[in-house]
C-alpha cells in the first residue's frame, strides 16, 4: 500500500508554522490543514508503508516536509529530517554500503543514543548483495 498526497489540490484553512530557511529568514506557512492532519494521522497509525509527496516544480513540497516536522515535533514526536535535496548523493549499488550511509545521516540526530545505531551482525545476516 503506497500513500500519496498531491500537493496541488489542498484546500485552505488556517493554521501557521513558522520554519527558519535560513539565519534571519522565517517564512509562516498556512492553508495545509488537511495534509498536516494526515501526517498526523499516519504517525498516530505508526504506518509502516512509504509515503509520495508530489506535485510541480516550486508548489512546496520540501517547505510542507519541513512544515510537518515541525507540527509533529509540536505533538511531541522525535522526527529525524534528512534534505535529500542539499545533500551529497552518491549511487550505491551495494545494500551494506547503503546501510552505513544511513547510519551515519541517523547517527548525526541529537534524539536518539548512539549505541542503537550500531548493526548488529544479527541484522546483518539478511542482507546480500
């Protein structure tokens, strides 16, 4: 099951979230009610299958990722954010190297204790090349 929220066809409402793009530069967000409840929803859910945001070139879909972030942080929620789009990406073909790539973007979050983010050679045993 795959979940998809199109961004280009949310009708408004009026909660704000101020999120800091840059020092000096805050931008209040609003009219995502509906999309902000379902990522809300879903947390609440625990869902475990993967969520598409899409819409057009420049329509806010990194602003409404950072935007619900900071929603579920309200709600009390750890939540780890990675910017894929500022980020160095490197094409990995290897499903170890992906691993220790993801390791080291988790190990950098302050929420979570550095010994879980060691692999265990247990969880190691399923995965091949």
């Amino acid at each position: 099951m795959l979940s998809l929220i199109n961004l280009a066809w949310l009708k408004p409402s009026v909660r704000r979230v101020r999120l800091s793009f840059l020092p000096g530069l805050q931008v209040d967000f609003m009219d995502r009610d509906v999309a902000i409840g379902q990522v809300v929803e879903w947390s609440e859910r625990s869902t475990r299958y993967p969520v598409v945001i899409f819409g057009p070139e420049g329509c806010g879909k990194s602003a409404f990722l950072r935007q619900a972030a900071e929603v579920l942080r309200e709600f009390g929620y750890d939540v780890i954010y990675v910017d894929v789009a500022h980020m160095n990406l490197i094409a990995h073909t290897d499903v170890n190297e992906v691993v220790k790539k993801l390791i080291e973007v988790v190990s950098e979050c302050p929420v979570l204790p550095k010994s879980s983010l060691q692999p265990s050679h247990k969880h190691n045993q399923g995965i091949t090349k």
